[in-house]
C-alpha cells in the first residue's frame, strides 16, 4: 500500500506569494508561514523598514515592496513586481485592512469612504490585476483577509465602516471564485475572531473589552496567532483544490453563538 502523503498538499515551493499588510500583525506572520511552506513571498505594506527587517530575518525568498493599497498605481506595480520574479503569480493574499471604533452617527462620511477604499475595493483591483493572470495560467489561488465581523454585527464596539467592508469582502469572495472557478483559480476567505494585532491595541489594553470578548467567546479566550496557520495554508495551496468561494472562520466559536 502505497504511504499517505499527508504534507505535500500544503507545500508551497516554487510558487509566488503576494502578501498585503505585511508590516505587522496577522500579516507579518502570514508572510513567514508562506515563506516557510517554501514560497517565495512578496511582502508589501507602507511601512518600508518594517519589511526591510523581515526580508533580513527572513532572507532568501523574501522580497519587500513598498505599496499602499490605496493607490492604484502601487497596486499594479506590485502585482507586476510579483510576476516578474519567477513569471508566474500563484497565491495573492489580501491582508491589508483599516478600521477605528466609533459610533455610526459620529463617522465622517470621509473615513468611512476610505475603509471601504482599503478594505474593499483595493481587494477586487488586486484581485483583478493577479487574476488575470491566474486565469491565463489555469492556475491560482487568492485568499482575502475577511472577519467575523462580516458575518455579524461588532456592537457594542461599534465600527460600522468595517463590519459593511468585511460582509462585501465575504460576498465578493464568493462571486468572483464563482466566476473563476472554471478557469482554474480559487477564491476564498479567511474570517478570523479575536486576535491580537496593531488594530485590536486598543479593544486588549482595555479592561472591560478584554471580558466582553472572553465572556462572548465560546472558547472564553483570544486566538493566537499561530492558530491561523493552518487554515491559511489549507486555502493557500493544494489541499483546498476542491474549495472555492468559502469563507473559513477561526473564532473559537463567536458566530456559533
């Protein structure tokens, strides 16, 4: 009988991994848990010498690329840089994300616009730009950045902006790897609860947020960020070949709720 081969299917060598929002967080690590599955990563976030110390440490097979989102312009010269490096693109993950508590009759039309402009539509353009060259492959695998905040509602910490960027971001996933599906190139979403990241500062350092979230949590506790890995890996490489437009929670249970 031939052995079961149960690592493999989660390899990434040989292939290009873009990631966004790789300064920090759930993005730095995203970033070296695909190096280390053997990608050659292409890390990109605004802060430059944040991803100049990860391409040191990291070494080989990290390239850094400076890129805000936001911008159009940056967002096609990523992709390019990316595909340039081996001339193929295999895995995008859409990581880079902003969003601040407050009120909904307090947010300023203006920031509200631009955590849709970052959450969302920065995702479809890079979605775009490395699916089009996916699908000329017949290959490829995107892996937007969701939250459980876009399957329920955040109250009471309120941040309406990023609850409507997060539930478009479930849907557009689900739509474009419908679209796509036949062409080769998966789409999926990675919904993660609560875990600690420059974004979630605040809501930790504070007392009685820190026991709103253990109390609502069926687990009673916070992810860690290695309790990420896996499921990015699962969507990342062959071991989903048959999942597209799928939103994977890892919440310790918030939506089971």
């Amino acid at each position: 009988m031939t052995a079961l081969d149960l690592v493999s299917p989660f390899r990434l060598d040989g292939r290009v991994a873009v990631v966004t929002g790789a300064s920090s967080g759930l993005g730095d690590r995203f970033a070296r848990v695909l190096h280390a599955a053997g990608a050659t990563v292409v890390a990109s976030a605004r802060r430059t010498d944040r991803l100049e110390a990860l391409a040191a440490e990291l070494g080989e097979r990290l390239l850094p690329v400076t890129c805000d989102v936001a911008q159009d312009e940056d967002c096609e010269r990523l992709v390019a840089t990316a595909v340039d490096v081996a001339g193929h693109l295999d895995v995008l993950v859409n990581n880079a994300g902003i969003g601040t508590p407050v009120a909904a009759e307090d947010e300023p039309i203006g920031d509200f616009r631009q955590v849709i402009d970052v959450n969302l539509n920065a995702v479809f353009l890079l979605s775009q730009l490395a699916g089009r060259h996916m699908v000329a492959r017949g290959s490829g695998s995107i892996v937007n950045v969701a939250s459980v905040l876009g399957l329920v509602a955040s109250t009471p910490i309120k941040q309406a902006s990023y609850c409507a960027s997060k539930g478009a971001i479930v849907n557009l996933t689900r739509e474009l790897g419908a679209q796509w599906a036949r062409k080769g190139v998966r789409v999926n979403a990675l919904a993660p609860g609560w875990f600690p990241s420059e974004m979630t500062e605040l809501m930790f350092s504070d007392e009685g947020a820190s026991t709103f979230m253990q109390r609502n949590c069926p687990m009673g506790r916070a992810g860690e960020l290695r309790e990420l890995d896996g499921a990015l890996l699962f969507l990342a490489a062959d071991a989903s070949s048959y999942v597209t437009g799928h939103t994977l929670t890892v919440d310790g249970g918030w939506v089971a709720r």
